[in-house]
C-alpha cells in the first residue's frame, strides 16, 4: 500500500482520492479552499456524486484518508502525489495552466524524498514535460522527482463508479521505474492498464473527449437536417446503432454538450492545433454546431411566440447533465440569460443544482426579467406560458405529458433531451417541440 497525496479535490481529485482509499492506499487530499477542507473533514462532500459521500465516510472511519489544507506536510513523504487541478479554459481557447504551476511550486518546496508526481488533469501535450522540469528547477531538497500523465476519464454523475470500473487506465512514463509504480498503485482496481509514453497520455484524453464530442455534434447536425427533411433523428440513430463500427453509444441528439470537459477540451486541442501550424477542421465544426446547438430551443421559441416579456416561463433542469450539482457550460446559463433580458419571468426547477445557479445568477446580468426557483416542478409549470426541458433529471423524465396540459397556462414545451414521445405529448394536448424529430402539430 502507498502513501498518496492528491492534489485539489474537485470531482477528478477527490473521487480518486477517496478510491484510492477504498483500494488500502493512505490518502491525504490536499485544497487550497478552507471551507471546502471544512467541510469534507465533517464527512461532507463538497460536490454531489452518487455514493461519494459513503466512500469518503467508510474511508475516513477507517483512517485511509483526511483532508487539509497542509501541502507541505502532505508532499513531503508521499509515494505519490496526483494533481487534480482545473485547467480552465482562457478567451483564446489554450489552457490555463496557473494552478498546475502553483501545485508544481508547492511541491517543489516540499518533497523530502523521492517521488512519482501524477497528473491527472487534462493538460496540452508536452505540459507535462515542462511540470518536471519546473519541479526539479525549484526542488528544495536533494531528491528524485519523475512526472507521469494519468489522464482521467469519469464523467460527472457516475464519477464513483466510473473510477472502480474504468474500461481503461491510460499511464503515461518516461522510465521504468514511474511506470512500475504506477501500475503497483492501480493493482488492486484489476482494470485494465495502457502503458505509453507521456505525451501519448497526453493526446489520448484529448483525443478522446474529442471524438465525444464530435459525435454529439454529428449527431445533433444530422437531427437538425432531419427536422427539415422530415426524417426522425431517434428511427436514423436506430438504424446506425447496429452498426458495430458506430456503436450505439452518444447516439442522442439534444441541446448539446456542456460540462467542464468537452467545451474547453475541444477548444483546447484545437488551439494546440493552430500553434502547430495545423488547423483541425474537424474538432472545430463539432464547435461550431455546439455553439449553435446550445439555443437552438430558444430561437424556435424565439419565432413561436411574439415575445418572451411578461410571460412565465418554466426551466426543467440547470445542470449540465442529471446526477452533478456543476452548471459548468449548462445550457441553462446561456438561455436564462437570454430569457431574462428578453423580460421573462423565469420559475426553474432542479433538484441539486438551484443553490448553484442562484450564486450565479446573483453575480450577472439580469435583464428585465425575473427569476424565481420552485420546490418543486408542479409548482415550476403551474400557470407557465412555455416551458424549456435542458436536463433529463429521472424526476423531469417522470412527469405525465398530463401535467404540462393541466398545470401549465398555455401547454407549449421545448425539450432540449427528447425526453417524451412527439405522439403522447400531441395526444396529451401539449405542442411539443424537440430536437430532430417530427415538428409538432400545431
Ligand atoms: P474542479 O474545479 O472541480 O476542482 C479543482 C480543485 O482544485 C478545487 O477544489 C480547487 O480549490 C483545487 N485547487 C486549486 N489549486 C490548488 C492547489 N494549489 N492545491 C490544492 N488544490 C488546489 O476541477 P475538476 O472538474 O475536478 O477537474 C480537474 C481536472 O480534471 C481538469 O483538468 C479537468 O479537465 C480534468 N477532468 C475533469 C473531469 C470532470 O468530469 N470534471 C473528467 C476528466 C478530467
């Protein structure tokens, strides 16, 4: 078992630390934030992650992990220490890359004996050759420090469970040594382990968010193509899913892709693509049609009724995807804006993410409009003139298409998730608008 320090504790950082802790490593997890150490030391997670707060509790009783906010305590006799930093995204698309430095600083300062630093936050490839560097230019003492790439994969809702059931973890060395280690630290997951070289690990994250993405947007290109040729973008996703070679997988069409992940790693790549001379034409159309997809809803809306100023409009779901409290890149961020300065009276309803978007909220512009947050989604759609679906909450997808006809003042819906069927909305009496499938009757 190993002394493991992480790094940052966000929904990469902490999730591995607290598996980390499951597997038998002793795991010290390291923020900068003192509410957040506060909190998670009350046996509090700080993010919601379906069983998190159960692992961190087990684990903590156990005494495989504690938090602070001490670097230098916890780097200095670590084995290892994981970087789980952001890497935010800067206006010109690259990525910022200031807390790795400061963690790379911190370090720096603080080992006392050789160590293996691990990153696992997504950074340009080659970003990792320089950490060692820097590391070793500011080492304090007199000890060895290797940096390996070891990109994480999780997506926000099943992060838990992604993490113990990974289909893959991608290690990227530059010796011997930094990879036999890595592999001892992930031996007690059983999962399967691709050894490359740094820069390899580096790409494959990159590369593969991308692909993601470019699927999504794909997809949703073709959904919008379908609406105009009368075609059925869920029949067409259907017939392709057989095909092996497709897979039936990101085969959904919707309001586009959010999150902290797909938007600033695409940009990413394709900066580090432009810098190289190079442009990516394809990772930069699934940009473009994101971009576009994000209010998509909004402009049909937008042409559907003369004006948005006065009229109730419900929000069903404000995080970017069910099962995280983040809004990170949310559509609900760049529609209820857009709804508020048109002068909409805004009622929206989510179970985990209103106190976030409140904080938001409360920070930027406001426009005319109003905006209130409901209990619950009865009273969201009670008396609403339209109403936006953008994230498909398993408690959104059990409202009766009924309810939006009985509760809502005037039963006109866009769904962004395609959550109902375009014919039991219509035979419910609600006017249905979604992505990609046949205009409803109106
Ligand atoms: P996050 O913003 O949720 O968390 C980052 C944490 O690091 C914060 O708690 C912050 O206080 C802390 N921090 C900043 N500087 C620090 C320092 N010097 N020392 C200790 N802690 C410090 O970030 P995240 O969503 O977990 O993402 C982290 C990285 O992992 C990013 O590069 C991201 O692209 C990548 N990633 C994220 C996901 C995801 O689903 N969120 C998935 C795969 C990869």
């Amino acid at each position: 078992m190993f002394k493991i320090a992480v790094a940052g504790t966000g929904y990469v950082g902490l999730v591995a630390g607290a598996c980390f802790a499951e597997v038998g490593h002793q795991v010290t997890c390291v923020d900068m934030d003192e509410n957040k150490v506060k909190v998670m030391q009350s046996g509090i997670s700080p993010i919601y992650e379906e069983g998190l707060e159960a692992l961190m509790q087990r684990n903590y009783e156990a005494g495989r992990i504690r938090y602070t906010t001490d670097y230098k305590a916890s780097y200095k006799d670590a084995d290892a220490i994981f970087i789980g930093v952001g890497t935010p995204e800067q206006p010109d698309g690259s990525a910022n890359l200031t807390y790795i430095a400061t963690v790379a600083r911190q370090i720096a300062e603080s080992v006392e004996k050789d160590c293996l630093v691990v990153v696992k936050s997504t950074v340009p490839v080659g970003t990792n050759d320089k950490v060692e560097q820097f590391i070793r230019d500011f080492l304090v003492h007199n000890v060895n420090v290797e940096v390996a790439s070891n990109p994480e994969f999780l997506a926000q809702g099943s992060a838990v469970h992604d993490t113990l059931h990974a289909e893959r973890i991608i290690i990227g060395t530059e010796s011997k040594w930094a990879e036999e280690l890595l592999m001892q630290i992930y031996q007690p997951f059983h999962l399967p382990i691709v050894a490359v070289n740094r820069r390899s690990a580096e790409m494959i994250k990159y590369a593969s968010n991308d692909f993601l993405a470019l699927k999504i947007s794909y997809m949703n290109d073709i959904a919008n193509l379908c609406e105009l040729v009368g075609a059925d973008i869920e029949d067409v996703a259907r017939g392709m899913s057989y095909d092996e070679r497709i897979g039936s997988k990101f085969l959904n069409a919707g309001i586009g892709y959010g999150g902290s992940c797909f938007p600033k790693d695409t940009k990413a790549l394709a900066y580090i693509a432009k810098q190289q001379g190079y442009e990516l034409k394809t990772v930069k159309a699934a940009i473009d049609v994101n971009k576009e997809q994000k209010t998509l809803l909004y402009r049909k809306a937008s042409k559907r009724l003369i004006t948005f100023n006065g009229l109730k409009v419900a929000v069903l779901g404000l995080t970017f995807k069910p099962g995280t409290d983040d809004l990170r890149e949310a559509a609900s961020l760049e529609n209820i804006p857009l709804l508020l300065e048109q002068g909409a009276d805004v009622c929206a309803f989510d179970p985990v993410g209103a106190d976030n978007f409140a904080k938001v909220h409360a920070a930027g512009k406001k426009g005319s409009g109003s905006m209130t947050y409901a209990a619950t989604i009865e009273q969201a759609l009670e008396g609403a003139n339209v109403c936006f679906i953008f994230t498909e909450w398993g408690e959104i997808k059990a409202v009766s298409p009924g309810a939006y006809k009985n509760l809502m003042r005037t039963p006109l819906v866009y769904d962004g998730r395609n959550i109902y069927s375009v014919a039991q909305m219509q035979a419910a009496g609600v006017e249905y608008h979604s992505i990609g499938r046949r205009p409803a009757r109106i």
